[in-house]
C-alpha cells in the first residue's frame, strides 16, 4: 500500500464519514501514523444528500476532500481504495491496493441501503446514500420532466410525473416534501407543457405515521406540512416489489411510476474477517462501552457499524450522526488515555435531539422533552446543518444556495450533468452503496 514504516503506533481508520474524519482531526498530532483508507477521496454530509438530488445545492457544496483534512499531518496519510477483508491474526487490513498492518484499526464505514433481500427493488429502484446516487437521482427527474413534455402517450406521461418513494423517515419525508417544492415553484416556470397538477408524489410508510423514530407531535406535523404541499402519504403500506414500472405493495394498490425512490432502511457495512463479532440480523459489530469490537482490545468500531447496547437503547444507538461523532471524540480521548498508560472511560451518549425539514419554513424538532415545528424549526434545521457542514467554503455556498432559493422561489442546480440510462438497471447505472 506504499505507506512508510514508522517507530510511532499505527492507527488505520476504515472509513471518512463522520466518525473517521472526527476521530482522525482528534489524534493527528499525537506520535503515531494515521492511516485513513476510503473508496472515495472526500466526506460526504449525507443528510443533505436529498438536496443534491432535486437541485437545490451542487455536490460540491456538501463533499470534502478528505486529503484536506490529514494535511496537517506529515505522518497521517490518505489511500483510496476499498478494503475487501480483515484479518486479525495478523493484524492485517486488506484492500484492493494491497495489504497494511495495524496496531489500532477503527472501523467506521457506515451503513449501506437495507432491500430486505428483494432483488427486483434493489436491480430497479433508486438509492440515495452517496453523491453519484443524488446525481443519477436528480439526472432522472429532470430527464423525465423533459420526456414528458415531447411524448403523446398518456400512460408514459402518466409514468414520467408519477414520483413514489418508499420509506417516510427523515430522508423520505425531506425528499418528498423537495420534490414537492420542485413541483410547486419550478415546474410552472421551466417547463409551460406541463401542468404542475399532473404530478404526483406518493409516500408509502409501512408503521402507521411518518417519521416513526420522532415523536408523535413531529410525526403529526410533518404529515401535516406533507398533506399542504401535496404529498400523497400512504401509511401501514409495504413495497413487494418493482420491476422497472410498477411498484406493487402490500394492500393491493400498484403504483405506475419511472421513478420509484427507496429509503425505506439501511444495514451496517460490514467487512469480511469479524463475522464472529457481528450482530446478523443488522450487521453491525458488536462494541464494547469503549467502542472495542467483542474479542479484539485493538480493533474499535463506531458509528453506524457499531452495536453499543445500553438499558436505554437496547438495541443500540440510532444510526445517525450524532452517535458516530460523540464515539469518536471519546475514543479520540481513549486513544490518548492509552498513550499515556491511562485507563479508558466508557462512552456515554448524549442525545441532543432528531429534526426533521419539510419545506419552505416548514420543519419539526424533538429535543428531549420539547416538540415544536414551523418556520423557528425550519430556522434551527439550516443552522445546525451549516454548523455541521465540513469546511467553511462549504458552509458559505450551502448559506448562499438557501437564501436565494429562499428569495426567488429558485432552485439553482438544475443541470442534468451525466445522464442517467433507465433502460439500464439501477446496479449497472453505478447504483453502489460506499
């Protein structure tokens, strides 16, 4: 892998999401080697993936060159490449650039989109976990809104404007009400041949509300702002299955549609060579409270691969950001604790809240006791995420995308960059999870 030998203790992190990139900003400047391995050369912030795909920010403004942040570091190095398995016994991470020991490996890579084992949805369906997914996304509906305005048969028309997604958490709640947004405010103005009635967006939820990890309050709201801008929710519905055209679900009702989106799960990604220390039913590895995998005192995992049971979160962390960063500043200071010759300090999860955006002025928050939703939600939701945003370039473009949205009733990025093929599969147009 042509990274140089060193005297210092080498750390190797599988990953540059938000746990990687956290912990490595924490430990560069220790005495050791730092070794981030990723198949993408830049962070992604997923939870504006959403707005990539409907036009609203350019992936540019929510990626960041991951070499960026190891420069600080003369020992910390960055190769790309996508590790294929781990073997302990030797202390061996192997990708497809080679081989590297370790003396501390971290395992942060995230979740991958969960099909519950139906072929057809994942061969046809659109995913949305990484920035070619948005692009392929936000390359369909444009193409589909051009296609309809030149084709004469009624029932691919129909198809083209017939937007479904299957998942109401908070991707397909965000998604959903953009496309809304979309539909509301650009489509009368671009595109004069198309009646902005003539498109409809289905939400199909299998639990009996949207947004069934927040609460009831949010859900009721978001169903709300949802309805208003014309979102056809259907809840305690389950997708059986697509085969390219038609979404069949549970309760009969079939769906023509060209654009059947899924968020409707994810699943640990996992890496061949732990399967022993490894929760089957979601493939995350099971930790330790120092985030140590169950077997192994140098191998750590964190964030969404990572299965912390607790007597509050019997199940583990919910797999979002949050749990990834806070794992990685406490094992950042394990790591230091370790040394120096101290003991570690078990992790302890602060749940600072779940939010949701809607729309325009339209948002729900939940944080802890308190439930609140509209325009000051809406308001909490853009500073959060810009304060979370990697990179102040990034934040600035984000910041400056948004408020003239807001004013023009715009969205800016509406260029079918790379087309994307529906004559092909989803798998064969490059539809991969990280």
């Amino acid at each position: 892998m042509n990274v140089p030998n060193s005297k210092e203790p080498r750390v190797v992190i599988i990953g540059g999401g938000f746990a990687g990139i956290t912990l490595a900003k924490r430990i560069i400047k220790e005495n050791i080697q730092l070794v981030m391995l990723d198949k993408r050369n830049y962070h992604t912030f997923q939870p504006l993936l959403y707005q990539v795909s409907t036009a609203s920010l350019e992936p540019d403004s929510i990626a960041y060159p991951l070499r960026k942040i190891l420069k600080k570091s003369k020992n910390a190095f960055f190769r790309l490449g996508e590790v294929t398995s781990i073997d302990p016994k030797t202390k061996t991470v192997r990708a497809d650039i080679g081989d590297i020991t370790y003396d501390y490996l971290v395992i942060a890579t995230g979740s991958k989109t969960n099909f519950f084992g139906n072929v057809n949805i994942e061969k046809y369906a659109m995913w949305m976990k990484t920035v070619p997914q948005a692009l392929n996304i936000r390359s369909l509906i444009l193409e589909n809104l051009e296609q309809a305005t030149i084709t004469e048969d009624v029932v691919k028309r129909r198809a083209l404007l017939n937007f479904v997604i299957a998942g109401a958490g908070p991707t397909g709640v965000e998604l959903s009400g953009a496309l809304a947004e979309v539909r509301n405010h650009i489509v009368a103005k671009d595109y004069p041949d198309i009646d902005p009635n003539e498109i409809q967006i289905h939400l199909l939820e299998g639990n009996n509300r949207v947004l069934p990890p927040m609460s009831e309050h949010a859900s009721k709201k978001a169903a709300h702002f949802l309805r208003n801008l014309g979102v056809e929710i259907h809840l305690n519905v389950m997708v059986q299955d697509y085969d390219g055209i038609t979404v069949k679900t549970s309760e009969g009702q079939d769906f023509i549609t060209d654009t059947f989106i899924w968020s409707a799960g994810v699943t640990g990604a996992g890496i061949p060579g732990l399967e022993s220390s490894m929760k089957e039913k979601t493939n995350r590895y099971k930790v330790n409270e120092f985030n140590q995998v169950k077997g192994f005192e140098d191998i750590f995992a964190l964030g969404d691969i990572a299965m912390m049971k607790t007597d509050e979160y019997p199940k583990g962390f919910p797999m979002v950001a949050q749990p990834a960063i806070q794992q990685a500043k406490r094992l950042a200071k394990n790591f230091k604790n370790i040394w120096r010759g101290k003991e570690m300090q078990p992790f302890s999860y602060f749940d600072k809240g779940t939010m949701a955006t809607v729309g325009r002025n339209k948002a729900v928050v939940d944080i802890r006791k308190f439930h609140f939703g509209g325009f000051f939600a809406w308001f909490i939701w853009m500073f959060i995420h810009l304060w979370f945003l990697v990179g102040f370039r990034n934040r600035i473009i984000t910041f400056f995308n948004w408020t003239y949205n807001y004013i023009n009733f715009d969205k800016a990025a509406r260029l079918i960059i790379r087309p994307f093929k529906k004559n092909k599969t989803a798998l064969e147009n490059g539809q991969k999870d990280d």
